[in-house]
C-alpha cells in the first residue's frame, strides 16, 4: 500500500469511524483505577477500507491495575511487549501493522542496551520486516516503579474484528 493509496482510502471514506479498544485480559482499563485516568487502551479509527490503531503508553501493568515485574527491567519490556501484542490482537492486527513506537525509558543511559536487545529479539521472533520507525526517549513515567512505557501506532487494511 503507498501513501497515495492511504490518502486517497482515507479521504474518500464517507465516514470516520472511532473505536475504544481494550484488551481486559491482560490490561486493566484506565478508568478501573481507584482514581480514575481518562483515556482509551488504544482507539481504532476506520476511514473506509483503511485502519489506523493508535495505542495508548502502555507498561508493565497487569489485568488489575497493578504494576509487575517491579525493579526487572528486561521482565516489564517483555510484558509491556505482551500487553501491546494483545491490543493489536483486539483490533484484528498484528505487529506486522505497526508502523511507530514511542518508547519512553526511566534511564536510557542504564536501560538502553537491555531494552534494545528485547527489543530486537522480540521483532525478530515476530519476523518484522520492516520494521518500525521508532524514537526513545528519557521520561518520568507515571509510577515511579515502572521502567519502560511504549506507544505504538499501527496501520492496516480494514478486516473486520
């Protein structure tokens, strides 16, 4: 698909649909909190045939709300990866469909070799090819036990979920 093929879906869409998406499994909803956050897991947007997923900052956060793998870093990025993979499977996609991530580390000098090599075992275990643009940045995260924080935005041809 080129982009002229996505603009040319996308402005042609006689309607934009909007979609909370959530993945109640593994990753509690935001407003589940005792004081709750308000937004979405993730939002699916269908422009016609086109889909664009845009996935929330996501972390090592358990289907009750509870942080896990406290003071693991390689443990949260796994998870965080788990949880991600289950959103992308609750709007029908996959991590073939991620375009970008936004990955915010609470010490990227002490962090980024580990992240970086989950990071590139887990794209090679899901065979990405390309694979998707990416930033890193340093960041106080919302709690103050959680190490990685990712963001993702994926982008696919409309199946229905």
């Amino acid at each position: 698909m080129t982009i002229s093929e996505v603009l040319e879906t996308a402005s042609s869409a006689a309607t934009i649909q909007k979609t909370a998406i959530s993945a109640p499994q593994v990753l509690n909803e935001a407003y589940c909190y005792a004081k709750p956050s308000s937004f979405s897991r993730a939002l699916r947007i269908d422009m016609g045939r086109i889909a664009v997923l845009l996935i929330s900052g996501t972390a090592s956060v358990d289907e009750n709300g509870a942080s896990v793998h406290v003071g693991d870093f390689r443990a949260q990025c796994r998870r965080t990866y788990q949880n991600i993979t289950r959103l992308l499977e609750s709007a029908g996609a996959t991590w073939k469909d991620v375009v970008r991530t936004t990955c915010y580390l609470r010490d990227i000098e002490r962090d980024y070799a580990a992240f970086n090599e989950e990071r590139t075992a887990f794209y090679r275990q899901q065979e990405l090819e390309p694979l998707p643009a990416s930033t890193g940045i340093q960041a106080i995260l919302c709690r103050p036990e959680l190490l990685i924080e990712i963001e993702a935005i994926a982008m696919f041809r409309h199946r229905d979920v």
